[in-house]
C-alpha cells in the first residue's frame, strides 16, 4: 500500500513553525515594552521630585536676593549708627564744655557775693578768697533762702490780670497749700440744715495780711439711706496760732440732694478770699472744708469717700 502525501502539507507546517516564535516575540514585547502600573506611579514620583526641585531651587534664589537685600540694609544701618555715636560724641562734648564754663560763672558769682557779705576788709584779696571763708560768711544766708524754698514752694510768672500794672512777672510769686487726707468716714444726717458741720478736709497756710487765697475743693459722699438726703458744703477759716473757736465761712455753700439711686454725690468748692489786712504777723491760717447732710425723712449716717482734695493757692499782697 501507497502512502500519499500532499503538496501543501509542508508549507503549512513550516508556517505554523513560524507563527509561534512570533507570538511569543509579541509577547514578549508586550510585556517589557509597555509601562506597567509600577512603572507609570514611578515615572509620576520622577516628575514631581523634579517639579519640586525647580522650586527649592527657586526659593533659594529668592532667598539668596532676600539675604543680600538685608545685608545691604544692616550695613546702611551700621554706618547710619556709627554717624549717630559720631554726633552724639560730640553733643556731649559741647554740653560738658557748656556745664564747665556754667560751673565756672557761679564759682565766680558764688566770690562775688562773699565779697560783698564779708566785706571788702574781710575778702582780703576779692575773688581768691578761699572757699571755705565763702561758705561760713554765706551760711546764714544760704540757710535762711533754703528755709523758705523748702517751707513755701513758688511758681514765677502768675499774678492777677488786673494788677499787672507795670509790675515785672520775675517778681510774682504764687504759693500753694494742700491737702487730700479726708478726716471722717462718715457723716451723721440731721433733721435740720446746718446742724451737723463736720471738717472734711483741712490745711494749714502761711499767710499775710493782704493776701489773696484762691481756694478749690471737693469731696463725695454715698448714700446707701432709703431715703432723699440734701448734702452742703462749706469753706471755713480759723487763726490756727490764735483763738481757734473763733471760725468763719470764706465762701459761699454748695451742694445738693443724694437718694439711694443716685447713689454717688461730689461736692465741689471754690472761692477767692482776701486775708485781713490786720492779721497777725506769722500767724498761720487754717483753711477747712465742711459739710453737713439733712432730711426729715430719714436719719443714719452718708458714707464720706477717701478721695476728697483741697488746695489752697497764695498769691502775696
């Protein structure tokens, strides 16, 4: 028996042969040659690392321009000290320069006046005279001015309108008492007004005769009554070195009507007052602020605040 055998046989199986290594060429390629999901996520971390990159990059630039910029500011800023130390150097220079030919004026001065407190004889030779024989024939001087500048304080320049005159202002002098320690805490109500003056506040001024006392004050009290209560006060005045019960008021009342809603009430006082023109020679005079709270309604005391005040200002006849 004969075995036939076809032409194409061996084409179609040479073909087949050679579609597979094909395929799996394909394959292959498919497999290293498209990007996986690993691959596309790295290739995106890549892309960002560099964007990041560029701006650090960017920052540092702007940094650096920033650092530069300031350096630049700091050097302005040292030579602009350095010319300020230069100018302040040389103020003080001038102001030491200033006091030492100030100090020199009133050493001279300070010759000048023990010459003509010793005496001509006494100075021997004018301004070398010692500073130790300045002192001792100034001290009594010296003593009795530092007495009165620490008992009267003064301010220059302050005198009435009216009686300017041709008068120099270096010549005016204003004194000045005063006082803000309150002496009660409390004050009774009284049926009747007036019946029940008590010191508020009080001081004590060293006065002349002619004298011209300019006075202000005030205090407040709190009502914590159920009832309305009228509150006034007062400016009185004593001989503080004579007969104290001998008082007088120095200006007119002043007050008003305080109920539980109102609660806080200030009274204010001020007046312009003439010391007589036969008040003794160094007497002081006291000058007080009274008060006294009434009503028919209802009684108690009013709370007298800590916080009252009373100046007195002197300017000499």
């Amino acid at each position: 028996m004969r075995l036939h055998v076809s032409r194409h046989a061996a084409p179609r199986g040479a073909a087949r042969r050679l579609g597979i290594p094909l395929l799996l060429v394909a394959a292959l390629a498919a497999v290293f040659l498209v990007p996986s999901p690993a691959d596309r996520a790295a290739q995106q971390e890549r892309t960002a690392l560099v964007d990041e990159v560029d701006r650090l990059r960017d920052e540092l630039a702007a940094t650096n321009e920033r650092l530069e910029a300031t350096s630049t500011a700091l050097g302005e800023e040292v030579e602009a000290r350095r010319v300020a130390e230069g100018d302040l150097d040389a103020a003080v220079t001038e102001l030491r320069s200033l006091g030492e030919t100030q100090y020199g004026s009133i050493v001279t001065a300070f010759t000048e006046a023990a010459v003509v407190a010793c005496g001509e004889d006494s100075a021997g030779s004018g301004t070398d005279l010692p500073l130790v024989k300045m002192a001792e024939c100034n001290s009594a001087e010296l003593a009795i001015v530092a007495g009165e500048l620490a008992s009267q304080p003064r301010v220059c320049g302050v005198i009435p309108v009216g009686a300017i005159g041709g008068a120099e202002l270096d010549e005016c002098v204003l004194l000045y008492a005063h006082s803000d320690e309150v002496l009660i805490d409390e004050l009774a109500v009284t049926s009747w007004a007036g019946d029940g003056y008590r010191a508020v506040l009080q001081t004590p001024v060293a006065v002349s005769a002619g004298d011209t006392l300019d006075v202000s004050g005030y205090f407040r009290v709190t009502n914590d009554l159920p009832a309305n209560v009228g509150v006034a006060g007062h400016l009185w005045a004593y001989d503080l070195d004579g007969d104290r019960t001998k008082q007088w008021r120095i200006g007119p009342a002043s007050g008003d009507n305080v109920d539980r809603a109102r609660h806080h009430m200030p009274v204010t006082l001020s007046t312009v007052y003439q010391v007589p023109a036969d008040w003794p020679i160094g007497h002081r005079m006291m000058i007080e602020i009274k008060a006294d709270a009434h009503s028919t309604a209802t009684d108690g005391d009013l709370s007298v605040d800590d916080n009252g005040n009373l100046i007195v200002r002197i300017a000499r006849g």
